[in-house]
C-alpha cells in the first residue's frame, strides 16, 4: 500500500484534520481513551535555517480533549503537538508553549463552578530527534510525591496540574525497524526507512502488518496521497527547503571567506611585526 509521507506538514496536518483519525493516534500516543476532541486553530511556524543547513518548520496543532482515566473518570486537558524537523532551537519551543499557559482561552469550569486553568500535555514530532536518547517514543510523566517518606501521592490538584504537563516526544529518525509495541506499529507511517525511492513524498506500507483497528491512519493517508492539493503543497515544502538550505549554504560560504581574510590579515600582521623586528635590530 502505498500513502502520502506524514513528516510533510500538509499530510500530517491532513491527517489529524479527520476527528475519528485524530482519536485513534493520539489515544494510542497518551494511552487513554480520548472520548472528546475539538480541534483548536492551527499555527504554522517557518523559520529560518541555521548555518549548518539545519532548519527549523514547526506546525503547531491544539486539542482540547476529554480523556478517560483508568478509574472511569474523564479528564479535560489542552493537547499541544508541535512537529518540527528537527530540534535544535528549545527557545521556540517553550515560546509556543508558554502562549499556551498564558492564554485566557484555555480554562474549563469545574463541577464545583469555579474557573481551572485545563492541563496542558505537549507532544513532539522531531524529524531528527534527540541526541542522547535512542528511542522512538518517550513518554515524560509527572508524580506527586512526599518529599519526607518518598510515597506517592496518588491525590491531583487543580494548582499542579495547571502549572507542571506531561510530554511525549516521538522521534522519528528512531522508528526505523522498530514494532515492538501497538504503538510503535500504528507510527509506523512516520518511518522513513519506508519511503520511496522514485518520489520521497509515497511511504511503502505492508497492510497486513498494521493494527487492524488502526487501519483508518492507512486510509486517511491514501485519500491524503490522492488529492491534488496535497501532493502540490508537498513540493513547495521541498522547495521551501531547499532553499533554506541553499541560504544556509551561501550564508555559511560567506562566513568561511571572512574568516579566511580575518586570518589572512593577521598573518599579513605578524609578517609586518617579524620584518619590523629584523629591520630595528640592523
């Protein structure tokens, strides 16, 4: 089977753009039934390059979701995903997040009337992940706990949770021959060890592998590979690319050449210095 490739922002963005699909993967990222989803506007973030040709595009995408608790429960919470090719500028990524915790928007009223801030549990997609940690997904998970006896407080509070998240990073430059879970088998559509050889846009994908229950991802992804629009926006993202990479590039020429003269310069000194040294002992 062949689907459109998700590390493209278009895809991904299409892809989660279908409520039912949007449950189904981020259920299976957090771990808990998402019962409700109301997608929130969506951000696009371009930014420049850095001078190695690294660049930084982030999509942001916000979900306010009802999830349900292993008691039963259901709990409200802000979901951020923020997806990027790569990781190097933390900055941005706390700035996105921070606009989060600052916006009055994302409050909910408690059984009791009174006004919570919602939860916030962020999840990133890097292309290139972290440099430290060679696993695909890592889920970062908070505890109360007693600081005197070292329990666990099993008990939440509205402050804490308003002021601390969880956070999941996928890396995606990770995934590759990995399915020893559901959900490393469901982010196999993230794989880029699958993608064509002829058009980098297609993924190669085994159906039969893939969680049956889970096949609407699959699907989503082929209706994303056949629309016009997509596949069209596809390649402005590789020429967007392309030309941050080209910019770095030029940028990083430049500052090679400078550095060049700078040394020159300094070479030119110190031959000056030596030969005014020889004359003055004459």
């Amino acid at each position: 089977m062949r689907i459109a490739n998700p590390i493209y922002d278009v895809v991904f963005n299409y892809l989660l753009d279908d409520e039912k699909v949007a449950r189904l993967v981020l259920s299976a990222l957090l771990g808990k039934e998402v019962l409700e989803l109301q997608f929130r506007p969506t951000e696009v973030h371009h930014e420049a390059a850095k001078p190695d040709g690294t660049q930084l595009l982030v999509l942001r995408l916000d979900f306010a979701a009802a999830v349900r608790l292993e008691d039963g429960g259901r709990k409200l919470v802000l979901i951020e995903i923020q997806k990027a090719r790569s990781a190097w500028d933390v900055q941005r990524f706390r700035r996105y997040l921070g606009s989060n915790y600052a916006s009055p928007e994302n409050v909910y009223i408690d059984p009791g009337g009174k006004k919570q801030a919602l939860p916030i549990v962020t999840i990133y997609f890097l292309g290139e992940g972290l440099e430290c940690v060679d696993v695909p997904v890592l889920k970062i998970n908070r505890h109360y706990l007693d600081v005197a006896t070292g329990d666990e407080v099993r008990i939440t509070d509205p402050f804490v949770e308003a002021l601390t998240h969880d956070a999941i990073v996928v890396q995606i430059n990770r995934l590759k021959n990995r399915r020893r879970t559901e959900l490393e088998r469901l982010l196999e559509v993230f794989d880029q060890g699958l993608a064509s050889r002829s058009d980098p846009h297609v993924l190669d994908i085994l159906e039969e592998n893939f969680p049956e229950h889970h096949r609407e991802v699959l699907r989503r992804l082929m209706r994303a590979g056949a629309e016009q629009d997509v596949r069209d926006r596809m390649d402005v993202e590789d020429d967007m690319l392309t030309a941050f990479q080209e910019q770095a590039r030029e940028s990083s020429d430049l500052r090679q050449a400078l550095l060049e003269k700078d040394q020159a310069l300094v070479m030119k000194d110190r031959l000056i210095a030596d030969l005014a040294r020889r004359l003055s002992s004459t």
